[in-house]
C-alpha cells in the first residue's frame, strides 16, 4: 500500500473531524474511501465515453461512402 499526505482546507478538516469524533483512522478510512470510489466511477465513465465513440466513429465511416460507390460496399463486408 502507499501513502500520501493531504492538505485539507479547513472547512473540509473541520466536518470530517467532527464527523467522526477526531478519530484519525476513521477519518482516514473515510477520506480513502472516498477517492476510490470517486477514482473508479471517473474510469469507468471515460471509458464508457471511449467506447461511445469508437462505436459512433465506425457508425460514421461506414455511412460516409456514397451509395453504389465501390467503397460503400466493402465497408461493410469486412474486406
């Protein structure tokens, strides 16, 4: 596991403290929680955002060859 230390401004300080009766682990334990679960849920909307367009990129290049074009044709067929 790895460490790091943390400036909080006062107000955030102050509500976590008090939040858990000035029990550093708890607040810890608290804190930590917190940024992971945050951490993951960005990762797992950017990836979601990747995948949205990826697919909207293929949707785009296969509907950007004209109809009865040589190259519309083959788009599709994986060629």
């Amino acid at each position: 596991m790895n460490y790091i230390k943390l400036e909080l401004d006062d107000a955030t300080y102050q509500y976590i403290k008090s939040k858990f009766n000035n029990d550093k682990k708890a607040m810890s334990t608290y804190v930590t929680k917190l940024l992971t679960e945050k951490i993951k849920n960005n990762s797992l909307n950017n990836e979601k955002i990747n995948i949205e367009n990826r697919t909207n990129d293929l949707k785009d290049y296969l509907k950007s060859g004209e109809s009865g074009s040589r190259s519309y044709g083959i788009k599709g067929q994986g060629w």
